[in-house]
C-alpha cells in the first residue's frame, strides 16, 4: 500500500498553520488510496484539525530519533515534514531512507536535504536557497498554495458586492497569540455592520472578547471554530486578519483584508501583498476600517487583486507531481 508520513504539530502557543496546510495533502492522498500517519507531538491538535482517517504517531520527545525508527520500521513512500523541528541534520538523516521526502517551508533557516520543497508564500521566489547534494524539486509561489478543499470551490465562485458594506469578519486564525481580537471588536464600534468574530481552538482570551463586544456598539456574531467559515469570508464585504495561513484563504475568496502581522514570519507575507491587502497596526484599527468603508474603489481592487493571485489549485499541481 502507498503510504505517506506527515511530521507536523500545532497548538496555541505555535499555531495551527502547520497542521491545516499539511492536512490539505492528508485529505487529497487518503481520496487516491493512501495510508496517511501523522508523527507529532500534538496529537489532540491533529484530531481536531486533520482528516478523521489519519493514523497519529505520538512523539515522547524532540528530536528526530523516533521519527526515524518509525519511518525504518514502516518504510512509508512519501515522507513530508512541516516543522521547524526537523532541520537539516534532520532531514540529511530522513533522506538516507528510501522514502522521497518533501519538506514544506516559509523561509531559509535550513539549508535542504530533501527531494522536494515546497514554499506557497506570494514571496517564495525572491528567496535564497541553499541545499546539501543535488538541488531540490522547488515548487515555489502561490501557485503551490495548499488550500483547503472547500476554498478549492469557492474560489471558482463570484462572491457578493455590496456599497456600502454590510458583513465583515475578524480571525486571527487558531490562537490569537497577542490578543489582538478584542481590539478588533472595538474598531467597529458605531459602524452598521455586522460582524462575524472567530474564536479558534487554541483562543485563550475569550473573557476578554465577550468584555469588549459587551461594550462595542454593533452587532457582533461571537463564532466557536464555526464549520462554515470558508462561507462566512466568502459572503463578508472585508475582514480583519492576521498575516499568516488564514491570508491566503481570504485572497482565494476575493474578501478585501485589513492585515495585521502577528509575528515576524507574517510580516514579509504583510509586505509582498501590499496592493492586494491593507496593512496596518493594532493602534491604526479603526482608521483603517473607517478606511475600507468608505473607499469602494480601494475595496474593488484589493478583491480583484486577490482573486488573481490565488487560485486555490496548488493542491492538484502538488499532488501530480509527487505521483507522476
């Protein structure tokens, strides 16, 4: 049986980028027949997120040596690794075994030893790259995206225009690790909107969200992880987000985006996408809304610009190439 190993993990303290993109490839490799096993360190975290017919592997501790064993033991045919734990001297050891091993990245911290990496920030190009032995398959750009099969579809789809604007949406993805969406909340304070505000599976700050939209003026929809929010970003006029994963899935719904980076790996994501997102700091907020409110033109060519970057089909152009 074809079989492909994922190393992956997230929580609230890391993100769940990791196990959401990877999961993109779990599901399209378990349609095609695949046994799909998750090495991690989170395993609740992978039950939450991935595709229910996963196996999990859980790893006692860091380092690569029970990824290795395990993958000695079961000689899985793909090995794919999202993870920062897994740098070179890790991936030197994983490519001595017969699996083909692609790594997904976000930037240069290692040099490669891998047989394929895979790199979909707008950015990915303009980097520098450095490899052990001989180079790499790259699959670099947007057009490598691994998103999600329900932003496949919609991304297909004209979402709604609507002056002024009548839906917004705030995420700030699985953690909302500085605490920024009770800030959000209050931006919109007065405003005729309504608002959809997403809490993520690793939110800790829900007191302080359910506080802020007590004392906002508007109407506000407090949303636990909803099943439907593809929908929701595609049916919303703009929305508030931060600069990582979830960006991307905004751009494919042609859903205008006040992007604020969370950390310094979101900023150059913030950076490369500066005609197709308004990007601002927690403190410019409500300007920044009052901006998107009153400027249609601004909002028209920021949908436009997003629905031309991201195609959302980075999934079948992996996918072929790694079984061709």
């Amino acid at each position: 049986m074809n079989y492909l190993a994922i190393r992956a993990d997230g929580d609230s303290e890391i993100g769940y980028g990791h196990l959401v993109r990877s999961s993109v490839l779990a599901q399209k490799f378990l349609q095609n027949g695949y046994q799909v096993t998750y090495l991690t360190q989170t395993p609740s975290a992978v039950s939450n997120i991935c595709p229910d017919e996963v196996e999990t592997f859980r790893l006692k501790s860091e380092g690569i040596e029970e990824t290795l064993l395990w993958i000695k033991k079961h000689e899985p045919t793909i090995v794919l690794t999202d993870s920062y734990e897994v740098d070179t001297k890790s991936q030197k050891q994983i490519s001595k075994s017969p699996s083909t091993l692609v790594t997904i990245t976000d930037d240069t911290r290692f040099k490669l030893c891998c047989d394929v990496n895979v790199n979909g920030n707008v950015y990915a190009p303009e980097l520098n790259y450095d490899w052990i032995g001989e180079k790499p398959q790259m699959l670099l750009g947007p057009d490598y995206l691994l998103m999600r099969e329900e932003f496949q579809h919609l991304a297909t789809k004209t979402p709604p225009w609507r002056d002024p604007p009548e839906r917004a949406l705030i995420t700030f993805g699985g953690s909302d690790v500085n605490d920024v969406t009770p800030d959000a909340i209050r931006a919109f304070d007065g405003f005729d909107i309504e608002i959809d505000v997403i809490i993520g599976p690793g939110f800790e700050n829900q007191d302080q969200i359910k506080d802020a939209a007590e004392s906002t003026n508007a109407e506000l929809n407090l949303l636990q992880n909803p099943d439907d929010l593809s929908q929701r970003m595609f049916k919303a006029d703009f929305a508030v987000s931060a600069t990582g994963s979830t960006v991307y899935e905004l751009l494919a719904t042609g859903t205008p985006i006040i992007g604020i980076p969370q950390s310094d790996n979101q900023r150059p994501v913030a950076n490369s996408l500066s005609d197709s997102i308004l990007q601002c700091e927690r403190d410019e907020l409500r300007e920044s809304v009052l901006r998107l409110v009153t400027d249609s033109d601004l909002r028209r060519t920021m949908k436009e610009s997003g629905e031309e970057l991201v195609d959302a089909r980075g999934i079948q152009r992996i996918y072929s190439m790694l079984t061709g």
